[in-house]
C-alpha cells in the first residue's frame, strides 16, 4: 500500500474533454519518487473510515492528508466510483 498526501480534485486538461482527477503526492511507489505528484487511475473501491483507496490498476493508497476539505473529496471519490470514472467536463 501506497501513502498519498495532500489528497484533491484536479483538472486535467486534455484538449477533448477535461477529466476532475484526483491526484497527491506519494510516499512508497515503486514507480514514483517520493513526493511526487501523481494521478491515480480511476477509484473502485474506497474504504472511508481507514482512508484506503483502491484503483482500477489494482493499487492501494492510504490517504494521509487531504489538500482540500475532506468532506468534498470523499463525495467526489464516492461519486466517481459510482460513475465507473472520472468526471469528464
């Protein structure tokens, strides 16, 4: 399992539809250097009282602080899980 700090929403700006992707920095990925602020893939599974994240990919990340007003990003993962996704605006 992956710690990921500074949790939030970001905009992703990608010229044919803009994705709200939730992004942080990482502590203990293989891939990542520590720090570094990563995107993870779509949200599957989130288990909201240990602030465990489950990706597509199959990766675990446990939140450790959320940039923003935590309340606002639960929805948010709550909703993109529901979706199947990221939102696309």
């Amino acid at each position: 399992m992956y710690e990921i700090y500074n949790v939030r929403y970001n905009m992703v700006l990608s010229g044919g539809g803009d994705i709200w992707a939730l992004g942080g920095n990482v502590v203990g990925h293989p891939r990542f250097e520590t720090g570094k602020h990563v995107m993870p893939s779509n949200p599957v599974e989130f288990d909201e009282v240990n602030d465990v994240l489950t990706t597509t990919s199959g990766s675990k990340y446990k939140i450790m602080s959320y940039g923003v007003d935590r309340d606002s990003v639960v929805a948010q993962i709550k909703k993109d899980i529901l979706n199947g996704g990221y939102e696309v605006h």
